[in-house]
C-alpha cells in the first residue's frame, strides 16, 4: 500500500476537500501529472480538467477544476481551483456557457496574444467537455 | 395636548414600527449567520494563497520579471478608488463610515494634485460620493440582484480594474471596505492592492518554509498568471467581509430601533392612561357637583 499524505482542494468560496489520500492526479499546464507522498516540490498552474483521487480507503474521487494552482510539497498537496465541482455535480448547461463565453472571448480578442490565450482555453474546455460526455 | 384617540393610534402605529424592525433585526440575524460562514468558507483560499504568492516572490527575489501589476508604473499620478459597500441603508453608520474614509482620502489626494478615479460597489456608497464627487466616478457596480455571492461577481470587477490598469488607466489602485471584527465592530479600512505589498509578502516568506521548488511553467509566467487572480481574491474577501459587516451592523441598528419603539410605547402609554384618568375624574366631578347643585 502506498504511502498516503494530505491532499487540499480549496476554491474561493469553500474548502471542497482535506484528507489523506494515495495519489492524485492533477491536469497541469504542461501535462497531467500524478503526486504521490514525497514528491518533490513543484509549483504548477493547471488547466480546465479533472482532478482524480485517491483516498487511503482505496475509494477513487473526480472533480472538474477550471485553472488555478498546485501548491506540492513532500509532505501535501494544496489545489487552489478557480471554481471546482464534483464529477458527478457538473452542471451541462453551466460548462456549455462556459465554453459560449470562451468562444466569445476569442472572437472578441483584439491582437493576436489574448486571441492564442483564449482559443487555448476554448480548446482545453472542449476537451474536457468531450470527456465528461464519454465518461 | 392629543386626545385619547390619536394617542391610541399613535401607540398602534409605534407597534407596528416595532414589529417591522424586530422582523428585520432576525432576518439580518439569520442572514448574518450565512454571510459569517461564507467568510469563513472563502479564509482558506485566500490565506494558501497568500502563501503560494510569498513562495513565488521569494523565488524571483522581486527581480525584473515582476509584473507591472505586482511593482505598479513606478508613479502615483492616478489614483483609483474601488469604493465597496451595501446596497440598502437601514445598517446604522455602517455606509457612511466606509464613504466617510473614502472620502478624506480622496480629499487628500485631490489636494495633493493626484488625478482621482471612483468605481463604486454598491448603491449607497455611490449615493453619498456622488453628491461630491459624481465627476470622478467612472462606474457602478450593481450587486443587488446577486442573492448569494459569488466567486464569480469579485473576477469580473477585479477583470475590470485589470483591464483598466492594462490601459494605463491608474498608477495606484485602493480598496475601500469595512473589515468585520464583530457583529458589533466593523472597521472601515483602506488596502492598496495594485501594486501588491511585495515587501510584506516576502517578509512572510522568509518566516515560513524555505523548500525550493520547481516551478512548472516559469515563476514569472506563474506570477502573471497568480496576481490578477490575488486581486480577484482580495476583492471577493472584501466584499464577503462587507457582506457580514453588513448583516451585523443592521442586527444591532434594529435592535436599537426595537428597543426605542418598546421604550416610546412605555412613555406614550403613560400619558395615555393619565389622560384617561384625567378625563374619568373630570366626569365624575361634573356628575357629583350636578347632584349636588339639585
């Protein structure tokens, strides 16, 4: 049995979880990554994705993060999400909006840094959209 | 010197006053509740956050790739003012404390020869500026259809103040809101937020862990992700706090103005029954001098 420590996942409006678990996987920016206890510290930023746990119970948990960041230390892992949900909480309607706005956002994009920055984010929302429909 | 009668129906109305302000003193109790809760929810965040911003800091050592966000223009020619209060009275002096100190500043600045920029959060707030000051104010943000707070209504007025700063609107950028330290104390406070304290947020660093991480994109990259989302926080905790703040200051504004009915109603009661009285004795001396004059 693997090696459990403290995983926090933290938005703005409340703590969504704080428990000891086995691993995590986290959609950083640069590529999912799994943190396991004694990982070395790492800073990342994550993007729109799913956020799957491991508890000590053997129990596995999946919540929808949209951006934030990944505070890892060997002895824990904090997630501050922007807005998180669980899997099974997802509102359709309220992703679907999302992405409306994202594409709005890239239509409107005035030059060419805020449009590549905003058509990424619609690509990763899509993505993450494709996924939860499958799942 | 009323008659019997309207003081009967100034007792009723005093009554009926009464009953409004003790319903209105629950509701704030109830709802005071939930806001002192979604405070607290919303602490954890902002205090990883604060740490996650020290972290980083420490890591560039304040260094060239700052954000302009995080070191500001290096001028203070434009201020701007994000002025955030209720959007109904009836909360005793909690509005006009927070327009009150927003005001001496601008006040200050003005005479200081600063340019002066005002976006109001709230109605009341707005109200009060705008008798003086209606010309600086760029903006209103409406809260008051909003029921339960979210995340979401800080980020889009933090994306505003951003996308304002962007356009080299403002050199400085102060938040105006009342801190809640109990529901009988709120403290009207003035925090800079643009640019952020990067001396005390590195001073917070060096006290805390010293692990060297590995940053995944580059720190700065992180940081220009991480500031406009520190302001989104700071604006979000600001209004939560207002929101108690809120709450708290009109529980003890309708409990004083429940009281003073109750103690209105003790006077007014009194004269009545001694007018009353006055009136009874009348009579009888009318009747008995009657008989006795046969």
């Amino acid at each position: 049995m693997a090696e459990a420590f403290k995983f926090e996942l933290v938005s703005p409006e409340r703590l969504l979880v704080s428990e000891q678990v086995e691993s995590v996987v986290i959609p950083g920016a640069e590529g999912e990554m799994t943190v396991m206890a004694q990982h070395a510290p790492v800073m990342t930023t994550i993007k729109p994705g799913v956020v799957t746990l491991k508890t000590v119970g053997g129990k596995e948990e999946r919540y929808v993060v949209f951006g934030g960041f990944a505070d890892i230390l060997p002895s824990g892992c904090t997630l501050l999400a922007e807005s998180a949900v669980a899997v099974g909480d997802i509102d359709r309607a309220d992703l679907a909006r999302r992405i409306q706005e994202a594409r709005e956002d890239a239509a409107d994009a005035k030059d060419d840094e805020t449009r590549s920055k905003a058509e990424q984010f619609l690509s990763q929302l899509t993505t993450l959209e494709a996924a939860l429909l499958s799942a | 010197m009323a008659s019997l009668k309207d003081l009967r129906n100034r007792i009723a109305s005093v009554k009926a006053t009464q009953k409004i302000t003790k319903a209105m003193q629950m509701v704030a109790a109830a709802k005071l509740r939930r806001a002192q809760e979604a405070a607290e929810a919303a602490r954890p965040y902002s205090e990883r956050m604060g740490a996650v911003l020290a972290n980083i800091t420490q890591a560039i050592g304040g260094g060239g790739d700052a954000p302009a966000l995080m070191t500001g223009t290096g001028r203070d020619d434009v201020h701007l003012l994000v002025v955030c209060t209720a959007e109904r009275g009836l909360c005793g002096g909690f509005n006009s404390q927070i327009a009150r100190l927003a005001r001496d500043h601008i006040r200050k600045l003005l005479a200081d020869g600063k340019k002066v920029k005002i976006i109001c959060v709230g109605k009341k707030g707005f109200d009060i500026l705008r008798r003086d000051y209606g010309s600086l104010i760029l903006e209103r943000v409406d809260l008051r259809e909003v029921k339960t707070l979210g995340f979401a209504n800080a980020d889009a007025i933090a994306r505003k103040v951003i996308h304002l700063f962007n356009e080299g609107g403002f050199d400085i950028c102060t938040l105006f809101y009342s801190q809640f330290k109990s529901v009988i104390s709120q403290v009207p406070t003035a925090q800079q937020i643009i640019p952020a304290g990067v001396a005390s947020a590195a001073a917070e660093a060096t006290a805390g862990g010293n692990a060297v991480y590995e940053y995944e994109p580059e720190p700065g990259e992180i940081l220009s992700d991480l500031i406009p989302r520190n302001i989104s926080v700071q604006l979000f905790r600001a209004l939560l706090e207002n929101a108690a703040g809120e709450m708290g200051a009109k529980m003890s504004a309708m409990d004083n103005a429940t009281r003073n009915a109750g103690d209105m109603i003790n006077k007014l009661s009194i004269t009545y029954n001694r007018q009353r009285q006055a009136q009874i004795t009348k009579e009888l001396i009318e009747i008995i001098s009657g008989a006795e004059a046969l």
